[in-house]
C-alpha cells in the first residue's frame, strides 16, 4: 500500500471505503479524538474529547469500539463499556500527562495526606483512577472542587496548569497540586502566546487550560493588552462550542494542532490560528491510516490492539468517574 501521506483524493476515497466497510463488518464504532490527524477525524463515525466519546461508545449498539486516541482514553472507554470490545489502532500511544503519576506515587501521596479528596483529571491511567475519589475534565475541574467542602483538603492531579487555574477560579488554598504537564501544552509558552497576540491585535483567543501560558493569558487580559471579552480558558470542547457562535475574523489557538481542523470545520468563516504552530502530540499522530485498517482486519488476528482492564481495578476506576457525572454532565472533556 502505498504511503497515506503521499495519497490523493482518489486514494483517500478509497481508504474511507475499506474502512467504514470493515467497520460494518466488525460491528464496530471508530471514535476519534480531536488531535488526531485530518484523515483519521473525517473517516471516523465520531469526534470529540476523549470523556465525550467514551460515552457516546457506552451509548453505541456497537459490540466494538475503536479507539483513535491515546491509551488512557481507551481505557476509560473500557471502564464505561465494560461488555464491549476496544480496540486501539497502536498500543505505544501513550500520553505524556498520564504518564508523570503512576499509582504507586499517588499511593504515597495519599498516604502522606490521609484525609485529603483525591481529584484526578480524566487524563490518568485507570490504575490511577482506581485510588481516586472522583475525576474531572477540565471543563467541570472547578465545578468538582467547589462541590467538595472547604475545609477538606485535595490532592489534583495529574496537570499543575488545570490545577493553578482551579486554584485561582475557586480561591481555595487547601488544593495541593502534582507537579505534571502535558509536554505539547506545557511548550506552548508566554512568549509564543505574547507574540501571537501582539501580532494579531483584533483576535480573539482561545487557551486550553493544560497551556503553559494560561497564566499569561489571563495577566494580558488583567492589564489590558488584551481585552477580557476576547480572552477564553476553554476545554477541547468549550473551544468548538465557542468557534460556533464566534463572530471575530481570527481566532489564536492556544492547544494541540489537530484541533484546529474541527474548529475550522465548525466556523468556516473564521481564520483558526495556532499559536504555537509545533504543538503537536507524537503521540496521537501514532495512529495512523494504515494502522486503523488494520486494527480493523480479522478478529482473531487483532488482539494485539485490544485494550482490557482488571475487574477489580475497572469497578473503582468507573466509580470516580460516576462520581464526576453524577455531580453534574460534563459539557465537554479534557
């Protein structure tokens, strides 16, 4: 098969065919998330965040989900379809966020603080999730946090940005936060923020609050340089709720590249800008065209894409995200 980079319409064409007919075959669901490459979010029967897309999954009559993302969202579709097949086009992507706790170190963290709430970004391993009191995503993080009683101590985790923004929006200062980043929002910096903006005055701005440079963002907007009402802290999916009603010429985006495609899909009449145009995850771009063809082949030949998680660790990795959901309905994801 020749190169997906190198194919042309017709090529393409021809791929979605194979693919939306495997799918068929396999009773199968292809979810992908926003960071994907273009190919894969327009082949795929649906796109969004990764919380988003685990419960449309949960909610599909498909006896298969696969999963184009990154493993911990896979993992999480496993937890809230505990019955249904899940499939990941490449095993090796992981995530740098997920990635900086691991559950031995939360173990000790907590151990170290035995009546603190344990608030874990949806952005974590299930193992992690299991010794967690309740997720969040970063569109209802200070909703979750405000729901807990002040005088209770909180350990978040894993993001130190969402974690500092939570802090700020809540005023509570009995929130420890763990000192982890995604490596692609934490180099989208001050100085590429300050730059895009002061290149592009009459822009509106939207900031993912896993950004290196939200703290910025909102000190432009503090002292003027930019105004308040053009300044957004979005999640993935408050971003395109907002790109819908958007009325400015351009918008600077401050998160992972792929998103961009949704955003221009979204609002046509608007210039989607990236503020820093190399913000783009290694690892979602793992999943490739090739590899979703195949991880759709012969069931018996593709159990090297299943993704499971042990009974015990799934029961109480699901209840911190029930917890979450019965709080109130996440309008969008991380």
């Amino acid at each position: 098969m020749q190169d997906s980079t190198l194919w042309g319409p017709t090529e393409i064409a021809g791929w979605q065919e194979r693919v939306h007919a495997l799918a068929a075959e396999r009773d199968a669901v292809i979810l992908a998330h926003n960071y994907q490459s273009p190919l894969i979010q327009d082949v795929a029967h649906h796109v969004g965040d990764s919380l988003a897309l685990s419960r449309l999954a949960a909610s599909s009559e498909a006896s298969t989900i696969v999963f184009a993302g990154v493993h911990f969202m896979a993992e999480t579709a496993k937890l809230l379809s505990p019955a249904k097949r899940v499939l990941i086009p490449d095993q090796a992507a992981g995530c740098s966020l997920a990635d900086t706790i691991t559950a031995g170190q939360l173990a000790q963290w907590k151990a170290q603080h035995p009546d603190a709430v344990v608030v874990s970004y949806v952005n974590t391993t299930a193992a992690v999730k299991a010794l967690t009191d309740v997720c969040c995503t970063s569109s209802n993080a200070v909703e979750v946090v405000a729901s807990i009683p002040a005088d209770r101590e909180i350990l978040f985790l894993p993001d130190q940005f969402l974690g500092a923004h939570v802090r700020r929006v809540t005023g509570r200062d009995n929130i420890q936060v763990w000192l982890g980043e995604c490596h692609v929002h934490a180099d989208i910096s001050p100085s590429d923020l300050i730059d895009a903006v002061t290149g592009n005055p009459d822009a509106d701005l939207y900031v993912h609050p896993e950004c290196g440079c939200t703290t910025s963002a909102l000190w432009l907007a503090g002292t003027g340089r930019l105004p308040e009402s053009r300044t957004h802290i979005l999640s993935t999916g408050g971003m395109l709720d907002a790109a819908r009603a958007e009325t400015a010429g351009k918008v600077l985006v401050a998160t992972e590249i792929g998103m961009l495609h949704q955003l221009r899909q979204a609002n046509p009449g608007t210039v989607f800008e990236a503020v820093n145009p190399r913000a783009e995850c290694p690892y979602m771009k793992l999943i490739t065209p090739e590899k979703l063809e195949a991880c759709l082949g012969e069931p018996e030949l593709t159990r090297a894409y299943e993704v499971d998680v042990a009974p015990d660790v799934a029961a109480a990795a699901r209840r911190a995200v029930e917890r979450m959901i019965a709080i109130g309905q996440p309008g969008g994801g991380e």
